[in-house]
C-alpha cells in the first residue's frame, strides 16, 4: 500500500493527540459507546467474523486480568516493579493477535499484554517480573526477546531478524513495539529507514499513549500526528483508534499479510493513553493533574468491545461470567506455578550472561558465593 492510500484509511473520525491540540484523522470501526461508526466506509463488511470478535475480547479480558493482579501481587511483595497497560489492551492484543508463534515479537517493558497474546506463559511472566532468573530467558518454541528496557533498541534488531527470515526464504515476519516517546529516538528512525529501503517484513507498532514517564507527547514533539513519520522512509502509516480492537486488528492483520507477501513494512500508530501510573512504583499525581486522564474511562477498549457484543448478542452476561472464570483459574495456577520455582541463588545474578563465563565474571562470582557464605 503507498503512503496516500495509508492516508486514505486514517479518515474515519478527528481526534486530537491531545486536550487542546488540532484534531488528527484515525480509523476508528466502533464508537467509545460501542456502536458502529457511522463514518466508516464499507461498514461492518470491515470487521472480523463473530467469533474473531468474541476472541479478541477474551484475550483482552486475559490480559487485563494479568494487569490488575499484577497490582495486588506487587502490593503483596511477590512481585518487583512493573509497567502497567491497563486501558491499553487493545493496542496490544489487537496487534499480536495478528502473529503465529513462527513470527517475531520485539517488546518493550511496558508490552507484557502484547507478550501474553503471542504465547508467553503466564508462569513465566510472573518470573520474569519477579526478575527470577526462570523468567530471564523465552521458551526455545517461542521466537518473542525478553522486554526491551533501553527505548527504541528493539527497532534495529527486529529489521535484522525480519531480513533474516526474508534471507531463509520464509513468510515469517517480525512486529516490533514502540512508545510515543521512543519514536523521538535515533535507533528508530534508523530501523524504519533500513527496513524501508530492504524491504524488510515488519510491523511497527507506535504505541501513542501520551506520556512518556512525565512528559505529554506534545511538550517531547511538535509532530502531530506520529503515523506520518513513516513518510520520510516511504513506507504506509496508519493512525488507528488504539482502543478500538476491531480496527487495530484488522490494520495489523493487513500490514501482517502485506509483510508475508513481500511488499515491506508499515508503521502503525495505535492512538490510546497511559491512564495508569508509568510503573507501580511511580507517583502519577505529583506531575499530572487528574483533569488530564479525564474522560478516558470512557474510551476504554474493553469497555468498548464488551457494549458492542453484548448488543450483538456475541456475548451474554452468562457466557462473560464463565470466560471471567475460566480467566482466573487459568492465572491462578500460572502464579501457583510460578510460587513453586526454586529461589534463585545470589550467583545466578551473574551465571546467565556468557554461555562461556569470562574470567572477570568467575572472580565476581566466587566473591558473590563468598560473601554470601556460600
Ligand atoms: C535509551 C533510553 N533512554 C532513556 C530511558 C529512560 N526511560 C525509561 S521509560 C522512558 C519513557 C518512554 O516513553 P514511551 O516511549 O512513550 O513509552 P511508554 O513508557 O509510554 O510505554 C524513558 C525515557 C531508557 N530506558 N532508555
Ligand atoms: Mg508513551
């Protein structure tokens, strides 16, 4: 797709990146009510069978779930710090809802949701915000990198992996994520040049929440609309209403299959907001006014998607209250699981980091193991 019949799709409705900032168009399928948009060309022949529908929402369901627990197991002492996605869930469900396992998913820190749908156990989450050493490394099956915590790393990294499947011949392709605030970043300009001009197969998810840490969007860019960044390395942006599941399932789902085909990569902006702190351990009130988060509740994809089937008659009050169940038991026995992994020792902080230990780790190591009369 050229960048002007990107353009084209972003028109459904005006929304600013900001209160009191120039109303950008996105693709929006289904209204903050629930309904139908009824500026939405080609109307429901645009979204996803029934059953689709009714998929995405459980896996949003699932990861809000893990997103609310995480909370109450951090209060607890059973879990370290974490960044919260709550009232992000369809950005990240949305998007990897569109890979198989034999495709690449590039994460940042904030994307555990986005993890959790591509097939990242549970009881291997939880370790891994645990900083146990069982969560420091993916399952071999999986072809997902641990968070990235250095902003906009990951971009890079998922053009060469891209690159490299193209080289083995395969359909597979890697999908990376981003924030707002990593998109001001020099790695990823130069991941969306270098995946432009070799045709790489990859999906680049922006995830505009608003924020980065302390800083709004509009004080860190004075661009207005971050899709069109993709313009200056001459490949499609999309600006999608980022709580709104259905569109950004189906943007993903098309930049998927345009990457399978050998017609290169695309930037997606999913247009959403932090509502939450930046990690549990972050004071939101000391920089932002609660004026600011005003109305977003509102927006909220679950929320969204839930009126919009319950209208359909996709889900019922019955049917939701079994998959709520079958959401808990499920997480219940991940953390079970994960309770039940042995302590680490205090050397394995340094036996992960070589698979041949340099002479200055094995030094480190016998004085952890010392000090620790071990
Ligand atoms: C290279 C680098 N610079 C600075 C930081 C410190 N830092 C951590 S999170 C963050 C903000 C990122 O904001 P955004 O990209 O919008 O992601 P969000 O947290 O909103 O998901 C910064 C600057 C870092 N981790 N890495
Ligand atoms: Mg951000």
């Amino acid at each position: 797709m050229p960048p002007a019949a990107a353009e084209a799709m972003n028109k459904s409705v005006l929304q600013p990146q900001a209160e009191g900032q120039p109303e950008v168009p996105m693709l929006q399928f289904i209204t903050p009510e629930g309904t139908l948009n009824p500026d939405l060309e080609g109307g429901e022949s645009r979204l996803p069978d029934p059953e689709t529908q009714l998929w995405l929402y459980r896996q949003m369901r699932r990861i809000r779930h893990f997103d609310e627990r995480a909370w109450v197991l951090y209060r607890q002492g059973k879990m370290g710090v974490f960044p919260p996605y709550g009232g992000m869930e369809a950005s990240q469900a949305g998007t990897t809802a569109a890979l198989t396992t034999e495709d690449w998913l590039f994460p940042t820190y904030r994307d555990t949701g986005a993890a959790l749908t591509y097939g990242l156990p549970i009881k291997q989450t939880v370790a891994y915000w645990r900083s146990s050493p069982h969560g420091w490394y993916m399952p071999e099956n999986l072809k997902v990198t641990p968070f990235y915590i250095p902003i906009a790393t990951q971009y890079p990294q998922a053009v060469g992996a891209a690159l490299a499947e193209k080289k083995k011949g395969t359909r597979n392709v890697a999908m990376a994520f981003i924030g707002d605030g990593g998109s001001s970043e020099g790695d990823f300009h130069e991941g969306l040049n270098f995946a432009g001009a070799l045709n790489a197969p990859c999906v680049f998810i922006l995830q505009n929440n608003g924020w980065a840490i302390s800083v709004p969007t509009t004080t860190q860019t004075k661009a207005q609309n971050l899709s069109r960044r993709a313009d200056g390395y001459g490949i499609p942006g999309i600006r999608v209403d980022g709580n709104d599941i259905l569109a950004v399932y189906s943007v993903s789902r098309d930049a998927v299959e345009r990457a399978r085909n050998g017609e290169g990569p695309t930037l997606i902006e999913t247009v959403t907001f932090r509502i939450k702190p930046h990690t549990v351990a972050d004071d939101v009130t000391r920089y932002r006014p609660e004026e600011m988060t005003a109305g977003w509740d509102e927006k909220d994809p679950v929320r969204r998607l839930r009126a919009y089937l319950l209208a359909q008659g996709t889900l019922t009050e019955e049917s939701e209250a079994a998959l709520l169940e079958e959401i808990h038991t499920e997480f219940e026995e991940a953390v079970a699981a994960a309770d039940s992994l042995p302590d680490p020792t205090p050397a394995e902080i340094v036996d992960h980091v070589f698979a041949e230990p340099t002479p200055q780790l094995k030094k480190q190591r016998a004085q952890i193991m010392e000090e620790n009369g071990a």
